[in-house]
C-alpha cells in the first residue's frame, strides 16, 4: 500500500505537544477523515540517522514546521535537499510547511534567512497572485483568506523556476509551487486556532521587541478553515 509520509523536522513547543499534540499529530489529525483508503500516513522524523525512504513507495510528501532554521543548515537538514531534488525529479507530490516550505526553496536553488521585518505572527490575510488563482491546488480559494503564521525566516529569494501562488503585507513569497504537483506554503495550515495562541503566547518578548501587543494580536485570532483546506486538497490531488 503507498504511503504519504510526514516529513518531521522538528518539534512543537511542550505543552502544546502535551495539550493539542506535535507538529506531525496536527497534520494526522487534520487528514484522519480524509485519506482514502488505498493511502497510509507514517511518520520520518528526519533528524535521526535514518536512512532516506524509498520514493517508489510513496504518494506524498508533507514537510512539517520546525524550531531550527533553514540558513543555520544543520547536518540532518542538508541531507534531505538532495533527496527532495530527486522527489522533484520523480514528480512525488509535495506540500512543504513553514520550515518545509523554506527548505523547499532552498533545496531548488533559492534563498532562506531571517526576514528583515522581524517574526510574523498570528492570524494574517493572504492574497493569492494571478498564477495563486489558476493553480490546481489553490484555486479552489478565494482570492483573499486568513490563515496562522508564526515564522522568523522566509524566503528571500525564489528558485529560477518557482511560481508565487500567494501573497501579504509581510511576505511576498506565502505560497510556492516548483513542479506540476510540489507546492509549498508560509502559513500553518494544520494550526487550529488554541494551537496559535499557543504560539503568541510563547513568543510575547519578541513581540514586545517588535513593538507588537500579543493581546491584540491573540485576540485576532480566528478559525482557517479556508487554509486548512489546502491539506485535504492536496491529499485528493494524489
């Protein structure tokens, strides 16, 4: 049977592993109703010496956030780029998120590091672009939705031929597509929103440096189901 594999790259903050689960469990938990049954999920925590899954044995990929940033390239990090280029090649399907999406774009020849407008965090308003409308993922969006965010770096420069599916105020990269099926996204789109306020509650000393009120900011915080969508999207489109 094939398998979609959650790439783990990291772990969530402790109680929110304790209260709501880890960063690979949000995703299970968003897809349990969705994956038809000729698909499986396992989980590869990539940072152990393992060695790297079989691609003829997989559906899909899905790349989870993580604490570690894409620009420190710590060992275990590097060692995934040349296997995701040879997914790409293979045409898997992918879907990276946050850490997964700066990796993605790092791994295809683009650029990560720590944005210099400081951490986005939150619930945010995302546009998509003219090619966001017209994708076989995204288009089932409308042109303009809220979804969580929590990230320090970004992506700052694209691969030569990554298209720009989305948009906002902060980052002009939110969303990513380099291949016919490999897509990847800014946002969380496996978040619920006590899971956010998890997240702003842990990050109120950056927010003051910022000059950001987590109050307001946590106050905001509002269901994505649009968002959120996306996973269940992607699962269809395997």
């Amino acid at each position: 049977m094939a398998s979609v594999v959650i790439i783990k790259t990291g772990d969530a903050f402790s109680d929110v592993v304790e209260q709501h689960g880890d960063f690979e469990t949000l995703f299970e938990q968003q897809l349990s109703d969705t994956l038809p049954e000729h698909l499986t999920l396992r989980v590869w925590d990539a940072r152990k010496k393992t060695a790297p899954l079989p691609l003829n044995a997989l559906a899909g990929i899905l790349i989870t956030g993580s604490h570690s940033m894409v620009s420190h390239q710590e060992p275990w990090s590097e060692r995934l780029k040349p296997w995701l280029q040879e997914a790409l090649q293979a045409d898997i399907p992918m879907l990276g998120v946050c850490y997964g999406h700066q990796l993605m774009a790092a791994a295809f020849g683009g650029v990560s590091n720590f944005h210099p407008k400081g951490r986005e965090l939150g619930t945010h308003s995302v546009t998509l672009t003219d090619a966001g409308l017209q994708d076989p993922l995204f288009s089932q969006l409308p042109a303009h939705f809220v979804a969580h965010l929590t990230h320090a770096q970004s992506v700052l420069g694209l691969p030569s031929k990554a298209q720009v599916l989305a948009c906002n105020s902060h980052d002009a990269h939110q969303a990513l597509r380099y291949g016919p099926r490999q897509w990847s996204v800014q946002f969380h789109p496996e978040f619920t929103v006590p899971v956010m306020r998890a997240y702003i509650a842990h990050q109120r000393e950056v927010l003051l440096e910022q000059q950001q009120d987590a109050e307001a900011i946590a106050a905001q915080v509002v269901e994505t189901q649009e968002a959120t969508s996306l996973l269940k999207r992607f699962i269809t489109l395997l």
